[in-house]
C-alpha cells in the first residue's frame, strides 16, 4: 500500500489542504494526463501492486457492470472504463477526494461510462460481471472483511473478482479466509476462490460465482 497519505486516505475528509496537480501516467497502453492530490491512496502514480492487477488480471467483461473497490486518484476504474468502453464502470471509495478526482479524470479522458461514489450511493441490486481491486488492506483486518463481504457477494453469475495483495500482508490467509467465508455465507452461489497468479511480493486472488 501507498506510505504518502497512507494514515488518512480512507477517511471520508482529508484533514490535508486541497491542492490539485498535474499527474502524467500510462494506463491501458498510452499515456494520460490526469489530475492527482495529497489526501488519497497512492497520489504520485501508480502503486506497485496496482501496476501488477492492471497488467497480470484477464481482461474485464466487455459489457455490463464492472467495479473498483477502493478507486483513489482512479487508475483501476479509468483502465476498465478504456479497456471496455461498452461497460459501465462503477468506482467506489471513502474518500471524497479520490471519488472527486476519479470522476474528473473520467471526464478528462472522455469517459461516461465511470460513475464513482461512495459505496452507499451504488443500487445495492446491481450486479457485476467483473470485479478488480487492490483492497485498502491497512483499514483493518475487521473493515476490510467487511468491505469484501459487502461487494464479493454482489458478483454476477459467472463473474470474477481479482484483488491484488502483498504476501507479506496476509494474501494467503486472506484467500483462506474468503474461500471460508464465501462458501458457508453464500453456499447457493457456488463460490470458487484461487490464487490467479504471483508475482514476487504479491499475489492476485481471483473470485468466481458459479451459481445464482
């Protein structure tokens, strides 16, 4: 996770001043200017473990709904929202800055397919055919479960979910625990958890419904 902003970016209101700036970032193969600020996960760029999800996950579904869990400045939302610009984007963050900057750097780039807002404003029927996510990890083992077992559940028939986590932050136990979870919470939907791939610090966890 980011270390700058890393104790008060998933707070509602950054304690921080508002002072906006340029960001220049390659996402979905070509470069973008963009606008980033302090208060948020990750302002200078792209994290490492972001840059692993967006260049290791299989590409999203192409129509539908797709999800960000945790969007910051928005470069997960943003490369869904380019790589399937028939599909709707759904960002969703805490943070009122990161879901300000994640709608304005959509509007920059020309996309009106990405909706961010805060997690209550999503219609809770909605379902989604693509889930990908760095998850805020350091929120809190407790928080974060909570958050996971808030959208997980909401995948689509046939839909995946992939969170990228640090080993050494727990991604095995995390997988254990959600394979765990999952399938006592949900048995109808045929949860499948599984490791989708490594690479050094990080793994991708992939998350499957197979059932209604």
């Amino acid at each position: 996770m980011g270390t700058q902003g890393a104790d008060h970016y998933f707070t509602s209101q950054p304690s921080t001043p508002l002072k906006r700036r340029p960001l220049k970032v390659v996402l979905a193969g070509q470069e973008r200017q963009l606008q980033t600020a302090g208060g948020i996960f990750s302002p200078d760029g792209v994290d490492k473990g972001t840059t692993i999800l967006l260049a290791e996950a299989p590409p999203p579904a192409a129509e539908g709904n797709l999800l960000d869990i945790g969007c910051g400045w928005g470069p997960v939302a943003l490369t869904l929202a380019l790589r399937s610009p028939d599909a709707v984007v759904y960002a969703v963050d805490v943070n009122e800055r990161s879901i300000d900057l994640t709608n304005d750097n959509a509007k920059a780039l020309g996309l009106g397919n990405v909706h961010a807002s805060t997690p209550d404003a999503v219609d809770p029927d909605l379902r989604f055919d693509t889930i990908w996510s760095n998850p805020p990890i350091r929120v809190g083992k407790e928080e974060l479960h909570s958050i996971l077992l808030m959208w997980l559940p909401r995948l689509a028939v046939g839909g995946n979910a992939y969170l990228v986590v640090q080993k050494n932050l727990g991604s095995d136990s995390l997988q254990r625990w959600l394979a765990q979870e999952l399938t006592q919470r949900f048995p109808e939907a045929g949860f499948k958890v599984s490791r989708d791939s490594t690479n050094k610090a990080f793994r991708i966890l992939r998350v499957t419904r197979t059932a209604g």
